[in-house]
C-alpha cells in the first residue's frame, strides 16, 4: 500500500512539473541578448510578463520602464541606459552577475530592482563613450561605409574597427583616434570592401588611455544596395510587420526572418500590400528575436534585428 502512495506522489510531482513548466511557457515571453551579441535602442518598455535576458550588451539611449509582471534580467551582460530606469507595477530588474549603467531609478509602486551573484549598479556617468548611433551601409560594387556618432567622451583614446564572418574569429580594419574629453557630439567615420557575399559582422570597439573598453557589433548582408531603402516598423511588434520599400514592383523580393535562438527561418507570406508598403502575420510565430532577411534572387539584399513581444 505504501508503494502505491510513493507512486502516486511521485507522478503527482512529476505531473505538477510539467503543468508548471507549461503554464510558464505560455506565459513568459523571453528575448534573450546573446553573449557577444550587442543592441542600440531609442527606447525600452518591458510589459506583460515578457522577460529579457542580457548575455550580451544592450545599451538604450532613452527611458526603459518595466512594468506589468515584466522582467529584465541582466544575465551576465551589460545594460547601459542613458535616461531613466521606471520599475513599477511588479515590473523587475535583477542585476545577475552582470552591471547595470543608469543615473536614476525610479520604483513607484511594487517595482524591484536587485543585483544577486556579484551583479552591479554603476551610473553611466561612469561609461567613457556615450554612443548615439552605429550604422553600415554597402553599395553595388560592396564598397563599406562605416558611421557612428558619441555625445559624450572621457578618456577617450581611439576606436578600433574589426570584421568578422563567424562572430568568433575578427580581423583588423582601422583604428581611429577618439576626441580624449568632450561633452559635444562627435561623428566618424571608416570604411572597407567585403570580401564575399557572406553576412559580415563588424565591431566597434572604444578604447580608454587606461586600456579599457567597451565594443558595439553590427551586421551587414555580403550584397546590399543603397538605391533601394526599406522602413520596417512597428519594432518591437506583437502582431504584424509593415515593410516599406522604394523597390520596384517588377523586381522579385523575398522575405524570411530567422529565429536568433535556434536559427529556424519562416518565410513570410504577404498579407496585403498598398502602394510600396507590405503587411506581414507574425501571429504565428513565437515571441522573441529575429532576423529579418530580404532577399532577391539568391541574394541578401537587407538585414536587420526584429522583436516580437
């Protein structure tokens, strides 16, 4: 009789698991930052128990607000955040292991932010470079154009630009001096040529004149072209992808978005179109990162970071 009653707790457990396993799945919409991988956003809400986790390095130049049973989990990595952090409504930080960069924190409210596991809390006052922007662009004959812009230097020795095919493995392209102390915006510039049409990533790294530094990656498809622009928006999106585009209509694209978790790729299919302006369902997809890939013919003509929330 015993032998029954441990058997019969025992599937109890095992079936309480699994329930409760289930109901975080559908519940917990996680977007993972990967280690390595490095993000620039305007903005940040957090809401509705989606939960970010940062391996890598997300920096925000504006307010994050994490409310609603939403989460950020600063996993090993760093979040660097140039206005307000707002932890309200059972929204939480937790700095685990990694830094934490902002000035103010506000938590009105049930909001919690915490730092477990040696995690950190600095004030970006401390960061050297307050970068504003990083962007690439390509032409036909795959000639590179390399932009970024600081509002704020201290310490500031130089910059130094790499290029890689795995994320892994870098090779040097140039180094450009930095402005050592100011509090204006300052734009630079480098350029390159991709060597094949396979998707590059290039690193931006600053460098202090004590040795330290911090790195920003962005990449670019091996064949882009600057007489076709795309705006795609809203991102993040919970429900569907607008691409805008100056392409012709004659001209054959293709669209698919590649899961940055477990790199499964979905072709998407067109739901409506007016004018240049096409609308894609992503209801069907799973929340979290994706890459979304423009293809036309067998090449990438355009890449970009996509968050389904």
């Amino acid at each position: 009789m015993k032998k029954l009653q441990y058997l019969f707790l025992f599937l109890s457990l095992i079936l309480l698991s699994v329930i409760s396993n289930t109901i975080h799945a559908k519940i917990s919409n996680d977007i993972v930052i990967p280690v390595g991988d490095s993000q620039l956003l305007p903005s940040l809400d957090v809401s509705g128990r989606t939960h970010y986790i940062i391996q890598g390095t997300l920096t925000v130049n504006g307010d994050v607000n994490v409310s609603g049973n939403g989460q950020i989990t600063v996993d090993g990595g760093e979040l660097i955040i140039y206005g307000n952090l707002k932890a309200a409504g059972n929204g939480v930080v937790l700095v685990d292991g990694g830094d934490l960069y902002v000035d103010r924190i506000i938590k009105p409210g049930n909001g919690e932010v915490t730092t477990i596991n040696g995690g950190e809390i600095h004030h970006t006052s401390d960061l050297p470079v307050e970068l504003i922007s990083y962007e690439i662009e390509v032409d036909q004959n795959k000639n590179v154009d390399i932009f970024w812009e600081t509002a704020q230097e201290i310490n500031n020795s130089h910059f130094i630009i790499e290029k890689s095919y795995d994320r892994k493995n870098y090779i040097f392209v140039d180094s450009v001096d930095g402005h050592g102390n100011t509090n204006s915006n300052v734009y630079y510039e480098s350029s390159d040529r991709l060597d094949n049409n396979e998707i590059t990533y290039y690193r931006l790294t600053q460098f202090d004149f004590d040795g330290k530094s911090e790195a920003w990656i962005q990449s670019v498809a091996g064949t882009t072209y600057n007489d076709i622009s795309f705006n795609i928006y809203p991102n993040p999106t919970s429900e569907y992808l607008r691409i805008q585009t100056t392409i012709n209509d004659n001209e054959l694209m293709e669209f698919y978005l590649v899961n940055a978790s477990n790199g499964s790729r979905h072709k998407l299919n067109i739901t409506s179109i007016s004018y240049a302006t096409q609308t894609f369902d992503l209801t069907h997809l799973a929340n979290g990162m994706y890459i979304i890939e423009i293809t036309k013919g067998n090449q990438v003509i355009y890449q970009d970071k996509i968050i389904k929330i």
